[in-house]
C-alpha cells in the first residue's frame, strides 16, 4: 500500500513506522504547511497514493481546505484527532463524505488495546449482576500533563471523551468543576458525565511529567485500575489485584483498519475501530466545556440525525421560536402604531396596522409550508446517528 502524508505529528507518525515495517511505500510527503495545491495536489491522485494520513502540527487554514478538497475527490484519510474543535467542521466533512463516498478515519487507537475491551466487558458484566466484580459504582479518568493549557486541556479531552462514550455509553450530560482562580482554571479543570442509568465518570487534569492516563473504576468488589502511559514505549498496567502489563504499538491495529477500508471501500469499520460519527461526538463533548464553565450551570445533551435532514429539523425548530417571538413583538408594534394613527389620522399606519394579521399569516403558512420540503426532495435521509446537540440545563 502506498501512503501521502499531510502535516504529522505523533500519532501520524507511529502509523508511517508501522507501515514500514510491513514493507508498505510513503509515496508522496507534503509539507507540515500545506499553502497551495501545488504542495499537496499529488495526494488527489489514486495512482500517487492509496491512502492519505492527516496530521495536526502547523494545522492551519490551508491544511483544512486541503483536507476538503481531498474528501471531495473521495480519497480515503486517516485523520488525527482532533485536527480541529469544531463540530461545525467535523460535520462539514460528514456532508462531503456522504456525497463523495470518501473514506474518513479518526486516529483513535486508544480504544483498540485489548485491556480496554477487558474493561467494557467487566463493566457490562457488572451492570447486569454477573461476579465478579460486581455492580459498578463510579468511573474516573485522571489525565496527566506536562501543558495544562486551555488547548492542550480541550484536544485531549477530545480524545479521552471517546472512551467516555466507548466504556460507558453516550452520556446525557455534562457538568464541569473548577477552581476559584478563572486565570488557572484548566489546571484542574473536572469533567463530569452522566445521565440516567449511566454509571458516573468523572476526568480530571492533573500534574504529571510522566504524561498519560488513568482509569478507575469504583465497584463494590474493589477497584480496577488500567494504566495508559502516553509514551508507547512504557507498557499499559491492569490491576484489579492481580497486576498484568503489556506493551502495546499503536500504529499497528489503526494500520489494519485503514488497510481493511482500502480494501474494501464503502464499508463501516467494524466495533471496537471508531467512525467519524464518534470522532464528532467526542470533539462535540470537548467543545461543550467551555459553555458550561461560562453558565457555570450542567449542559444537556440531545442526540440528533446525523444528517441533512437532521440539520433541517433543527434549523426549522430554532426558526419556529424566533417566529413566535417575532410575530409577538409585532403584535406590540402594530398596536402601538394604529393609535397614534388614529390619534394624527395617519393613513399610512393606519393601513399597516389593519394589514399585519394578514402578514403574519402570510409567513406562518410560508413557515409550515417549508415543513413539507423534505418530503418533495425525497423524504428522510438516512444516516449514522448525529453528535449530540448541547442545551443548558435550566
């Protein structure tokens, strides 16, 4: 398999080793600042490369135009995650992919370790009463980091949210604790998730020059402890009394899935391997933390279509509101406006104010008229499930 590369970083890089190592060929290489096509135009061609890798270093305008335009072609990509904190961006892609047929792969490979599965199987068997351990109580995530940075804080969130949603399911909702200090709050910034009939997670930043990864997990048997360091030449660590460790390559089982969907195109990565549906979730949960640390309230999460026709429903639903709002105020100025009519013997408003029922009507049957597009373009699209859509919990 012959591989492009645009920008890198470590993940990218792992991934390039373990190509390698297999004999496979780095075609074409483009510079970590991709300014013209000129620089990456090679990628768009299948007889160049069969695959493109994404990195995030010197990610820039450029680089995401880029990164369009090969969708577009309906090239296959393995993207760092997350090349960007926005949802907006995430499900732009998800809208060129369904039209192009292009292959989009989040570099996840977290969730590919199998001490990972070990521990959404122990926590599935504890939620439906099977010993050992026994019912779950609580997760926590403790991160470790060298740079406790806003950006630093939110990209790794973004990759942590991920084991979030793949341990204990798609939370309801999130809340955010922090110190008094706003100028140090991502120092020890807490995450929580939870949501009815999910077992409560807990992320937390902490210090650390070993940076890496934590998981406990709180049953009333005890506790399990599974150890990710960030550096992959130190092994994972599993305690639930017994310790077992074991080293593992990231670049190797995320270099199967890519090798499996150039094999055979158009086909969804089978579980535990993460879609770009997931990637946007967990890039969606990251880019919630800062509205909820600035209402200082929890947010509510609402699990939409992944779609067109999600888009329109929730488009037509805030268009709804901002209607009745408006024909409100409306009702107000048109009021005002046919007494002092009547006061001066103004025509003009008196003319408008005996017309604005019929001009509210007029846009309101406009408005419910628009609810049948989607059945004259050929009714609903079917799709993967959305990202969730945040809400303040009142």
């Amino acid at each position: 398999m012959r591989l492009g590369v645009l920008g890198s970083d470590a993940g990218i890089e792992q991934v390039v080793a373990a190509a390698r190592r297999r004999g496979h060929s780095i075609a074409s290489v483009a510079g970590v600042a991709a300014a013209t096509p000129g620089d990456w135009g090679p990628l768009l061609d299948p007889a160049a490369c069969d695959a493109v890798l994404v990195g995030a270093d010197g990610w820039d305008q450029s680089r995401a135009d880029a990164v369009r335009t090969l969708v577009q072609a309906g090239r296959p990509l393995l993207l760092s995650h997350p090349l960007e904190l926005s949802m907006v961006w995430a499900f732009e892609l998800e809208m060129i992919r369904r039209d192009s047929g292009a292959v989009l792969l989040p570099l996840l490979p977290t969730r590919l370790h199998p001490f990972v599965d070990r521990l959404r199987r122990t926590i599935m068997a504890g939620l439906a009463g099977v010993d050992p351990p026994g019912p779950p109580e609580s997760l926590a995530f403790e991160r470790r980091m060298p740079d406790r940075s806003r950006q630093a804080v939110l990209v790794q969130l973004a990759r942590d949210a991920d084991l979030v949603r793949l341990l204990v399911g798609e939370p309801d909702r999130l809340s955010t604790l922090s110190g008094p200090d706003q100028q140090s709050v991502w120092n020890s910034l807490a995450v929580g998730f939870s949501g009815p009939g999910r077992i409560p997670v807990r992320w937390q930043v902490l210090p650390g020059d070993a940076p890496g990864l934590t998981i406990r997990l709180q049953s009333v048997r005890g506790i399990t402890t599974l150890d990710i360091p960030d550096d992959p030449s130190r092994p994972w660590t599993w305690d639930d009394g017994g310790t077992e460790s074991a080293a593992y390559d990231p670049g190797g089982p995320i270099l199967d899935i890519l090798e499996l969907a150039v094999a055979s195109p158009g086909t969804t990565p089978l579980p535990p391997a993460a879609t770009w549906a997931d990637a946007g979730r967990a890039i969606e949960l990251a880019e919630t933390v800062p509205r909820s640390l600035a209402k200082g309230r929890a947010i509510d999460l609402h699990h939409e279509e992944f779609s067109e026709l999600g888009t329109f429903r929730g488009t037509m639903a805030s268009l709804g509101c901002g209607l009745v709002l408006t024909a409100l105020l409306v009702l107000v100025a048109a009021t005002l406006v046919a007494g002092i009519a009547q006061e001066i013997d103004w025509g003009l408003g008196k003319t408008i104010a005996n017309a604005w029922p019929m001009i509210v009507l007029g846009v309101l049957a406009a408005f419910l008229a628009l609810q049948l597009l989607p059945l004259a373009i050929g009714g609903a699209e079917t799709g993967p499930a959305a990202p969730p859509a945040p809400r303040e919990h009142e």
